[in-house]
C-alpha cells in the first residue's frame, strides 16, 4: 500500500480535484459532472444523493478508476487514480456476482494470489461476516436479493481494498430486505472501517448510513450541499435530530430539482 | 414423463404400419420391411461401418471448426472494429448452403474424406463463428468491470470471466452447429464418398431400388442425431453452465 501522502493532505483518504466529466454523443460534448471538490477522510462513511440521472453513478464510477475525467484528478493518498485497483472495489446494484462460482468461488475470486490455506481462511471469515454460512457451495442462482448484495461485498472486502464503493447497492431490493441490509453494512463498516462511498436516491438510507451526505444538484452534477450527519451509531430513526436532518436532506434535494 | 414420447412413437408406427397394409402400393415401405432392412445392414457389417465413416468425418468437421471459429470468433468480437470489418464478410458466406461448396470441395480435395470433411467444416464454421461473435456482445458490462476492478491479467481475466460468461451461449451454439454437421454429413456422403449413410441411401436406391434400405438409413440418421443432441444437452447440466440455461 502507497502512503505518499502530502502533509497538507494528512487525514484526507480520496481527494477529488475540479473533476469535469463529459461524453461526446452524435458530436455534441454532454457535460455531466460540472466542478466536483470532494475531501473524504479515511475511514468515513459518504453518500452521494442527487436526482436521478444526475451523474451520481458517473462520479462514482470515475473515483473508481473506471471513467476517466474529461479534466481535474481524483487522488488517494495523494496518488493520483490511473484506473480500477483491486485496493478499492466498486459494488454493483446488480448482477455483480458471478453465476458461474460458488459463494466460496465468488469470495475467493480475488484470492488467486494467496497460498490455499489463507484463502480459505479468508473465506470462511468472510462468509461469517455477512453471515452466509451454510451456503458456501451454493451458486448464486439460489440465493436471494439480498443474499447476492452481502456475497458482493464479502467479495470486495475480502481483498482487502481501502476504499468500498457502493452504486445503489440495495436499490433493487425491497423495502425490508433493504433496511436490513443497512443494518448489516453499518456492523460491517464499524467492525472492518473503511471507507465508503455510497450512491443512493434514497433520503433515509443516506440519513441512516452517513457521516457525510454530498448533495449533487441535477445534471449537469454540481455539489449543491454537503450534509453533515451528526448522530452516533445506532440511530435513533424517530429522533427530533433524525427527522430535522432527514428533513433537510429533503428539502436540499427538492431545491436540487428546481435548480 | 419418460414413456409418453415412446408411447407416442408406438403409436405412430402402428399407424404406419396399418396405412401401408391398407394401401400396399410402393410409396413407402412398412416399419416392420425398414426394421428387416437394419437387420439386414447389421448382418452385412454395413450398418456400423458406415455409421463409423459418418461420425468420423463429423467429429473432424466439427472439431475444426469450433477450435477455429470459437477463438476467432471470441477474438472478432472482443475488438468492436475488427466486428466491424468482419461482420459483413460473415453475413455474405452465412447464407450459403454448405452444399453449394461440393463442386469446389471436390475440386480442392477430391473425392474422399476430406472433401465431406470440408463440407462440414464450412457448415459449422460460421455458424461457430457468429455464435461467439454475439455471445462475447451479450456478456454483461458488470462482469467485465468486476474483472477490471480485481486486477487480473488478460490471461486470467480470459480464463476466468470471459471464457465462464460466455460458455453457456458456446454450449447452445455448439448443439445447434452439430445438428447442421449431421446434415451437411449425409449430403456430402451423397456426393463426395464412397461410404456413410449418406452414401447408403443413395447406393439403397441406384443399386436396386431397396427403399427398405433406404428408410432404414433415414431412421439410423434420425436415432443418431437424436443422441447427439442428448449428449450436448447433457453438458447444460454441468454446474457452473448451469445459470444460463432455465430451469427445467
């Protein structure tokens, strides 16, 4: 692991730097992400909130190494993102596991270079995190929704990246599923401390999960508001201060509509 | 669930059977005549040398084709331009039947084993070709990113996404493309050789008019296809192909 970080940078985990991102399309430049400076400090909880289509997925996708940005930089550590790293892993909304390996092949996929015996160690702890035992030689044809979504990230923690990225990771999931899955990713977070990057459309998860809500307005993607939530774990969802930042959070995206 | 379709075929032969006895002209001999026919051929030895002549010409004439038209194929549309280049070459050759190939076949290879060999190959080839052209197409983004995201090399990243998305797709391809070698097979052995069951039907009929004979050959033709197809449909049945077939 790199540490070459700056002295002016001590404590900043992902820095994103005057990030614009525009696609050519039919020879028209589209511009998606407008400006974007973001400091996320390491360990901390971000969730990216906008209207939908707004380049929320964009702007992950280019923290991650996958998108380049037409111009500015995303650095960790100070080092600036060339492209996807095993180091910090994206997790899809869907379809991310692969259906062709066991839960135990999944977990394991990115293992290859560990000796048989650490892997399989590594599993097993893994499948006990996000509490998968019993299924470790099930495909995921046989799994649920949310079974799929936990397997997903057991996979990416088990590589041992120091950034999660989450693209609406339990948007396709039902509501109850879905707040479990909160439950179960903030365990996670507080047991393994990474730091997280979370897309969502969704007010109450992002209320729920962050210490930090990054409002984006709509396309072309400005950050309109940073939110900051400051409420210990576990919280409280009928607290005056829940509801008074859930409430706001709603209002800024209301605003985010109109602007 | 098993005895239904053979309870069906059952009755099929009866019925055939009757309308032959009912009608006995010589448009078509009885199940019974076609059954004394194979018994017939298995007594002179012909039956399993010739079905051993077919078989051997199909499984070089498929064998080739899928070790060339896969990898090509995979290749081709992996790299959007070179699809782009190929795709149309691809369309002008698809629809040609193999059998317009037979007066080039034996032009290049002579009568013999080759040339029903050739034949075979042409018909698979790109049907091969333009199966693993779509499946890499139909291979989701995700995978493709998740594989990015752990860092493989293009070997692994070969070898254990790209080779697993695309097999279920390769196995469908693969099933439908040994059906076409079967009949591209019997056509060429009409023409091109000397043994065979295509070369049996044809031999049935010029040597004596045995149309026993040569239903016979047509109901061994069938039963060997059959069991063909149950063969690559059992590869549906591997586990980690599974997922891309549905539930049955």
């Amino acid at each position: 692991m790199s540490t070459q970080s700056s002295p002016q940078s001590a404590g900043v985990k992902l820095r994103v730097d005057h990030v614009r991102k525009a696609f050519e399309r039919d020879g028209n430049s589209i511009s998606v992400l407008e400006d974007i400076n973001l400091d996320v400090r390491n360990g901390e909880f971000i969730c990216l909130v906008g209207p939908s289509g707004a380049g929320k997925s964009t702007l992950l996708n280019v923290m991650g190494g996958f998108l380049s940005p037409t111009s500015g930089s995303v650095a960790i550590d100070g080092e600036t993102v060339q492209g996807p790293d095993p180091r910090r892993i994206l997790v899809f909304q869907e379809r991310g596991v692969f259906p062709w390996l066991t839960v135990e092949g999944n977990i394991g996929f990115g293992l290859s270079n560990l000796s048989d015996a650490e892997r399989k160690q590594r599993i097993a702890h893994y499948v006990q995190l996000v509490r998968l035992q019993g299924f470790e030689h099930s495909y995921p044809s046989d799994l649920s929704g949310g079974m799929k979504q936990r397997l997903q990230v057991a996979r990416a923690l088990a590589v041992n990246p120091d950034i999660l990225y989450l693209d609406e990771p339990f948007g396709a999931l039902d509501s109850v599923t879905r707040f479990i899955m909160r439950g179960e990713l903030l365990r996670i977070w507080q047991t393994e401390r990474r730091t997280i990057i979370f897309v969502t459309h969704d007010i109450d998860e992002a209320v729920q999960l962050a210490d930090r809500v990054v409002v984006l307005s709509s396309r072309p993607a400005k950050i309109q508001d940073i939110l900051t939530i400051d409420i210990d774990h576990p919280r409280n969802l009928s607290s005056p201060r829940y509801l008074e930042l859930r409430d706001q959070l709603a209002q800024k995206i209301g605003l985010a509509f109109s602007a | 669930m098993r005895l239904r379709p053979v309870a069906f075929i059952l009755v099929l032969l009866v019925i055939w059977q009757t309308a032959i006895s009912s009608h006995p002209g010589q448009l078509l001999p009885g199940p019974w005549q076609t059954l004394r026919g194979i018994g017939d051929l298995l007594q002179h030895g012909l039956l399993l040398k010739y079905v051993v002549a077919s078989l051997f010409r199909v499984t070089w004439g498929f064998l080739l084709a899928a070790v060339i038209a896969i990898p090509l194929g995979l290749t081709i549309g992996w790299y959007r331009r070179a699809e782009m280049a190929f795709n149309p070459l691809v369309q002008i050759f698809r629809p040609i039947s193999p059998l317009a190939w037979i007066p080039i076949a034996i032009l290049w290879f002579g009568v013999g084993d080759l040339s029903a060999i050739f034949l075979i190959f042409i018909g698979c080839f790109f049907s091969l070709l333009l199966t693993a052209m779509s499946a890499v197409h139909n291979i989701p983004d995700v995978y493709i990113n998740v594989g990015r995201n752990f860092g493989l090399s293009t070997p692994a990243f070969i070898y254990r996404v790209l080779y697993p998305a695309v097999a279920p797709q390769l196995i469908v391809g693969l099933r439908i493309t040994l059906g076409i070698a079967w009949l591209v097979v019997v056509a060429a052995e009409m023409i091109a050789v000397n043994s065979g069951l295509g070369f049996l039907i044809v031999d049935a009929r010029n040597a004596g008019n045995r149309y026993d004979l040569v239903v016979a050959g047509m109901v061994v033709i069938g039963i060997i296809g059959l069991l063909l197809d149950l063969a690559m449909r059992s590869l549906e049945q591997v586990k980690s192909f599974r997922w891309g077939f549905p539930e049955n």
